[in-house]
C-alpha cells in the first residue's frame, strides 16, 4: 500500500467506522480512540495489506480492538465490585464492634 493509498482510506473509511464503533460502545471518544489505532495498525502493516482489502482490514482491526477494551473494562468493572464487596465486609465487622463498645459504654 502507497502513502497515497493510506491516505484515500483514511478520508473514505475514517467516519464510517467511528460511526460503527460509536453505534456499538456509545461513546464518542473512546470510538476516536479506536479508530485512531485501527488506522495506526493499517499504517503500521502497509506494506503487508493489498490496498483492495484495506476497508475489511481496518473494520476487522476496530471490531477487535472494541471486544478488547469491552473484555477489560467488565473485567474491572468485576474486580471493583469484588474489592469493593470486600471492603464493605470488613467495614461491617468494624461497625459492629463499634456499636458494641458504644453500647458498652
């Protein structure tokens, strides 16, 4: 692929993209986000993408980098909920014993 190629891909399939990424995680910049990368992996690998297969290429490129970022972010979302759970457990036991020191007194 040609820096001229690059770039006629770039002006015809950026915003189709952006708007694919943008329909499926509903937010504006993390979809730029992806469609930047997607374009920085065709750029990088130009010499190995046949031009003719350049759209299917960054489509596939920005579907896989929104399963990517939509893994890791359930992922935290799970472990902030696992360290939050535990963090109220321990916070309960504490209160008890409060409360009973209070009651105590």
């Amino acid at each position: 692929m040609t820096i001229r190629e690059y770039n006629h891909c770039l002006d015809e399939f950026s915003d189709g993209i952006y708007r694919f990424l943008l329909k499926n995680i509903r937010n504006a910049e993390l979809a730029r986000d992806l469609v930047q990368e997607s374009f920085l992996k065709l750029w990088l690998k130009r010499k190995d993408v046949n031009y003719t297969k350049s759209k299917s290429y960054l489509f596939t490129t920005a579907y896989h980098g929104m399963i990517d970022l939509t893994r890791k972010k359930s992922w935290n979302d799970q472990t902030m909920d696992d360290h939050l759970n535990s963090t109220f457990e321990g916070d309960e036991n504490s209160y008890s014993d409060i409360k009973e020191i209070l009651d105590m007194a």
